[in-house]
C-alpha cells in the first residue's frame, strides 16, 4: 500500500514537473517572440523615417536659389576665395526654392486636417518632447512618424525629429531636414540658426557665414546671429568683418571677455596695436587677476613702444 502510495505521489510531482517546464518553455518563446517584434519594428521605423525624408526632398527640388546666393555675394566686401565660391556653389545646389503651386499643396494640406487631427499632432508633439527629454529616442521617433503620416510639412515635428539626429551625430541629416524647411517657409529666423549650426559643427564655415548673414537680415536683434558671425568671421580670416559683428555684440554686453579679448586678437592680426590695447584694459577692467591678460598688455605695450619709435626715426 505505501509502494503504490509512493508510486503515486511519483507520478503525480513528475507531471507536474512537467507542466512546470511547459510553462517556462511558453514564456521564453513569448519573450522572443516580442523582442523579434520590437526589433522588426525599430528597424520600420528607421526605414520609414529616412523614407519620409527622401521624399520631402525629392518633392521640394525644382528651381536653384540664385536670389539668395547673388543678394550674399554682394554682401561679402573681401575677395572670395576658391574654396568659398565652392561653398557657396554648394549651397546653390542643395538650397533651392518651392514653386507657388507646391506651396499652395501644403496649405491646402493643413486646410485640411480635421480638428481631431491637429489636437493629435498637439498632444504628439507634447509626448515627443517628453520623450526626448527621458531620451527615449526609439519611442520618440515612432509618434514622430505617426505625426508626419498627418502632417509631413509640420515643422515642429520636423525639428524635432532633425534634433534626435543631432543627438545622433548625424548632423547631415539634421541639416537636410532644415533645408527642406527653408523651402517651405523662407524666412522663419529659428530654421536659419538651426542649419547655420548644423554647418557649422561639421565644419562648413563659408556656407555658415552665409546662413547667418542671411539670418542677420531677417533678424537684426538676434545677438547669438552676431556671436556667430564675430567668429565665424575670425576664423575664416576677416578680422575686420569679425570686428565689426563683435563690436555690434559688445553694445548689448559690453563685459562679455570672451567677445573682447576676440577683438584683441583681430585687432592684432590687422596690427591695430592701439585698438586691441584698449580691447586688453577692458578686459582687465572686468577680470584684474588674468596673468595672461597682463602678459600680453605687456607685450603689446613694447610692440607698440618699437613701433612708435621706429616711426620717429623715419
């Protein structure tokens, strides 16, 4: 009786071992079974976002921006060298103007879109930025597709899918993305400043410059336009244009060192010793304790010395 009592309680613990393994099995294959979801669906989604992007470049292309280039070329005093005509022949290629029927398409887009829709893409945009913000990159993108599925010339959706390429490192992307932007609405200061930073940060200066002179124009309060335009200027060699957007900079922060002591350099490289010594006591005005700002009054000082008695021999 205890045998076939035992022989029982066998039976039943190894069936339930069983079920046991069963379960576990269901679960790991359901595990698996999600993740390959989810991968297949970050992989769509990548897919259909530079998809998205293609084809707003593809649709806006049709007539170069000879207006933009032309009216910037006539703002640039100095001679242009060959490597600043390529950057501008550059932008001449990729920037390029929307005809007045496919604007005429994109507001009759936005006409439209029912008011359930655009309350949609409100609550999108405000679910995108809280995403970003956690930097859930992946889900951000997701309802950003969804957005442009509504809207593909919305701009706030737009930015903020170029910003999550930025945070990428895939400024080229970001910068295609404001392009298209600027062909659709061309003069919007903020597009401006964002693709004059996205050139900038991959290190096509000439074109930047030409961005931001362009933004100057349409914003002329804008001080982090002049900022850039002070040094822009200085590193591409005008010493004289950087002054003159430094000088405008320093009227609405005039103890801004970082502005003045970029005056002193330029002022030394066009050997305006005089003007760059006063740029230098400004300085030390504001921070009395710099040694490197005392060392180079110093310096400029003897300069200046020599340069003036070299004058009085002659």
């Amino acid at each position: 009786m205890d045998i076939f009592f035992s022989n029982t309680v066998v039976k039943y613990e190894i069936a339930f071992l069983g079920l046991n393994l069963v379960y576990i099995a269901f679960h790991i294959l359901h595990s698996i079974y999600h993740s390959y979801l989810k991968f297949r669906a970050f992989l769509w989604e990548k897919k259909t976002a530079e998809k998205i992007i293609e084809e707003q470049k593809a649709r806006l292309r049709q007539e170069q921006n000879e207006q933009m280039i032309t009216s910037e070329k006539k703002r640039v005093e100095s001679p242009v060298s060959v490597e600043t005509m390529k950057g501008i022949e550059a932008l001449s290629d990729e920037i390029e103007w929307v005809s007045e029927v496919e604007k005429t398409e994109q507001s009759e887009d936005k006409e439209m879109l029912s008011g359930d829709q655009k309350q949609h893409i409100t609550d999108l945009i405000k679910s995108i930025k809280t995403r970003i913000a956690r930097g859930e990159f992946s889900e951000a993108r997701a309802r950003i597709i969804e957005g442009l599925s509504i809207e593909k010339f919305n701009k706030d959706l737009n930015c903020l899918l170029a910003s999550i390429y930025e945070k990428d490192r895939d400024y080229k992307k970001a910068e295609l993305i404001y392009k298209d932007l600027i062909l659709m609405n061309d003069t919007d200061p903020e597009l401006y400043l964002k693709l004059g930073f996205a050139l900038s940060i991959q290190g096509k200066y000439e074109i930047a410059y030409e961005i931001y002179k362009r933004l100057l124009s349409l914003d002329e309060n804008n001080t982090e336009t002049v900022d850039m335009l002070a040094n822009l200027g200085h590193q591409l060699g005008n010493n004289k244009e950087s002054n003159e957007y430094a000088y405008l900079f320093l009227k609405k922060n005039p103890h801004n060192t970082d502005i003045l002591y970029l005056t002193v350099i330029n002022h030394i490289n066009l050997e305006e010793r005089t003007a760059a010594l006063e740029s230098l006591k400004k300085i030390q005005a504001i921070d009395p304790y710099n040694t490197k700002i005392q060392d180079l009054i110093k310096k400029v000082k003897i300069e200046l010395e020599m340069e003036n008695n070299f004058k009085i021999e002659e």
